[in-house]
C-alpha cells in the first residue's frame, strides 16, 4: 500500500505546481458622477533670493493669495460632483 501511495502523492504534487491560475480579466462599465471641472494652476512666482524684504513678503504674498484661489476653485469643483 505504501508504494502505491507514496508515488501518487508524488504525482498529484507536481501536477498541482504545474497547474497556474488562469487570470480573468472583466470588463464592467464605470459611471462618472460628474465631469471634474478643469482648475487652473497657480501661476507662482519665485522668491528673489538677493531682493529687500518688502519685495520678499509682497512675492510671498501674492503666492499664498494665488494658491488660497487655487483652493476655492477646488472646493467647488469638490462641491459639484457630491
């Protein structure tokens, strides 16, 4: 009995190795809820290394109002497509 088994097992081991798993792929349609508006970039400028102070600041500031439109925009295109 144990010569009968011993070379089954064996044959039934590699046959499951040699068995690979058929990949699927499906193809289901995917509903968009809205169309994602399109939203600017800011057009930042960059810092004056060798600039006065005011300049510095002034640059700063104009980027964080830029980049604070920037972030409305993008919160009402969040908005819309709830």
């Amino acid at each position: 009995m144990k010569r009968f088994l011993i070379p089954l097992l064996g044959i039934t081991l590699c046959s499951c190795s040699l068995c690979t798993p058929e990949i699927r792929y499906i193809k289901k349609p995917v509903f968009i809820k809205c169309r994602i508006p399109e939203v600017p970039k800011a057009d930042l400028k960059p810092v004056p290394e060798n600039a006065t102070y005011p300049v510095k600041l002034q640059t700063i500031l104009n980027n964080y109002f830029k980049l604070q439109k920037e972030n409305k925009m993008l919160r009402e295109a969040i908005k819309v497509c709830q």
